[in-house]
C-alpha cells in the first residue's frame, strides 16, 4: 500500500459482525513494517528504495518544517556542560527535499 498513491480502503464491520478475527492487529503490525522498511532503506535513500512511493509522497507531509522541529528537539537534548555548552555536537538532519 505504501506504493499506491490511491490504497484501498476495506471496510469490515460485516465480517466482524460474523465472528472474523483479523490474524494481526495494526498495533502489532506496525513496528515490523517500520523495523523492514528501515532495514531496506538501511545506507540508502527510501527514495530509491521505494521510489513510486517517492513520486508522490513527498507532497503529503511538510518536511521542512518537520525537520525543524526534530532538529530543535535534538538541540533540547544535547547534553550540557557545566559551562552551559553543548558536550556533544549533533549535526542537523540533512533536509528531504535533498539528497544528503
């Protein structure tokens, strides 16, 4: 579904209703599908791995503003020295729009 830029949406109440019982919830689901997709893209642009994805995904979400606030996050968890400066330096997520 990840590469569909129309998915399909599946309504089951009525299966429901008759006693079925889906073989997995998407709670339980979804940590697999992130622990894949993040060994599949492991060193390599998801771009590339999952380019029909790519085509039209990168309109869906405010990257930029999304990599700002990571980024202020990660500033906010640096840790401190007794000086008040940062004792470890993170670099800035590279930005989506670009290849890092």
């Amino acid at each position: 579904m990840w590469s569909d830029p129309n998915p399909s949406v599946l309504d089951t109440s009525a299966s429901v209703a008759v006693g079925y019982q889906p073989a997995v919830t998407y709670a339980a689901a979804t940590p697999k599908l992130v622990e894949a997709a993040l060994s599949e893209t492991a060193g390599r642009d998801w771009r590339d791995v999952y380019p029909r994805f790519a085509s039209y995904a990168t309109g869906m979400v405010d990257y930029a503003a999304e990599d700002d606030l990571v980024n202020r996050l990660r500033t906010r968890l640096v840790p401190k020295g007794a000086d008040g400066s940062p004792n470890v330096q993170r670099s800035p997520l590279p930005r989506h729009g670009g290849r890092a």
